[in-house]
C-alpha cells in the first residue's frame, strides 16, 4: 500500500469558534467550513481551506470525547493527526495489520467527517504521531 496525498491536518483546539477566527485573522485563511457536531465520535469539527490542504480543526463536545485527555496534557490545542488518503481503506487497513500496526478502535473503518471511510493508526507506529488514513474522496 503506498498513502496518497495528505488531506489535512487535525488540530485539536478548546475553541473552534476562537481558532477559526485566528487562522483568518493572523493568517488569512478564512474560508472555514460551518462547524459541525458528530456525537457518535464525541467532536465538533470544521474545515479551514488552503490551497493545497486543509487543516481540520477539532473541539472535544464533551469529558467523554477522546479528545479531553488530549487537551488536559495540552490546553492551548495543538496538532493532532496527519490524514493520507487511499485508494481502497480495507486494503490499507490490511496492508497496516499485515505489518503490524495498531489500528484504533474496533479496526473496522467507519465514516468520519469527510463523509468517507476512515482509520487511525496507533502513534507508537509512526514515531509519535497518530494517522489517520480515509478513503480518496470522489472529486
């Protein structure tokens, strides 16, 4: 398997409003996605557009979501995943299991936020740095 073009960049961030609101302003970025609620996976989520990428900016909707920890250790935000596309997520998924990665949760892919097949790939894998892999979206 070998991962496409890198999607986004997740950053998890106490505010979405506030962090929108900072890209635009200290960085002109201000083409961001209205925020949405996923409470199946615990998040509020929104997109800030860049030419080439996007950066996924990601809030805990609650104590129980599995960013709380994160923000505890880091209450400012910061960089959460790398997200790489594929061209097929069952095959990636196996091709990670068959060289022994750690794929998270339940390691069945389920829709995340792009509407699209995802997974993440356990830091310890990737040098620290937790992966998200998701399906290539239809373009």
């Amino acid at each position: 398997m070998k991962i496409g073009r890198l999607n986004h960049v997740g950053v998890a961030v106490p505010d979405i409003e506030a962090a929108k609101k900072t890209y635009a302003d200290l960085y002109g970025a201000s083409d961001a996605t209205e925020t949405k609620n996923f409470p199946h996976l615990g998040v509020k989520v929104a997109f800030v557009h860049l030419d080439n990428s996007e950066i996924e900016l990601i809030e805990p909707s609650g104590e129980t979501s599995p960013l709380h920890k994160f923000l505890e250790r880091n209450p400012k935000g910061g960089q959460h995943h790398l997200c790489f596309e594929v061209a097929d997520i069952i095959a990636a998924r196996d091709d990670m299991v068959a060289k022994g990665a750690t794929v998270l949760g339940t390691g069945e892919p389920y829709i995340g936020a792009h509407g699209v097949p995802v997974i993440f790939i356990h830091p310890k894998d990737s040098h620290g740095q937790l992966i998200e892999l998701m399906q290539e979206p239809a373009r």
